[in-house]
C-alpha cells in the first residue's frame, strides 16, 4: 500500500510539471486497444509526447451511443481536466 502512494505521489509531480495531453476514444470505440497503453497509436503518442516533455494520458468513458452516455462522458473529461494545474 505505502509502495502504490509512492508512486501515485510521484507520478502526480511529474504530471503536474508537464504538460498533459489527453487522448479520447470516440462513441462505441471504448473496447479498442489503440487508446491505451500497449495500443500501437497510444505508444507512439506516448514516444511523440515525451520528446516535447508532455504526459499522455488516456481517458476511458461509457463509450455508448447516446445523449446522456455522451453527457456523463463530458462531465468525466471535465473533472479530468480540471484536476491538472493551469501552469
């Protein structure tokens, strides 16, 4: 447990000291692998992002086709979003 804080703590600094690019799957693609890590378009954003010193993160939602599916979804990226510092 201590071994996770660590490194969620360490990972928030080096997050908050970068900027951060976050990489969204459209309607119905929330079972793809391409988004994620692993995914041969995550990992090479990743590659790309790193040399202009961004943090690529990934962000999952519900995926599914709808109005209130794609409001839930916005709302979640909002959060997201805001949790990063404005620097």
């Amino acid at each position: 447990m201590k071994k996770t804080c660590v490194i969620i703590f360490l990972l928030s600094i080096f997050i908050s000291a970068h900027p951060v690019v976050v990489l969204v799957h459209g309607t119905l693609a929330q079972e793809r692998k391409w988004y994620r890590p692993g995914g041969k378009f995550y990992d090479e954003l990743e590659k790309q992002a790193l040399k202009q010193k961004q943090v690529l993160v990934s962000f999952t939602w519900s995926g599914k086709l709808g109005e209130k599916a794609r409001i839930n979804g916005a709302k979640s990226l909002a959060k997201l979003i805001i949790s990063y510092p404005k620097e």
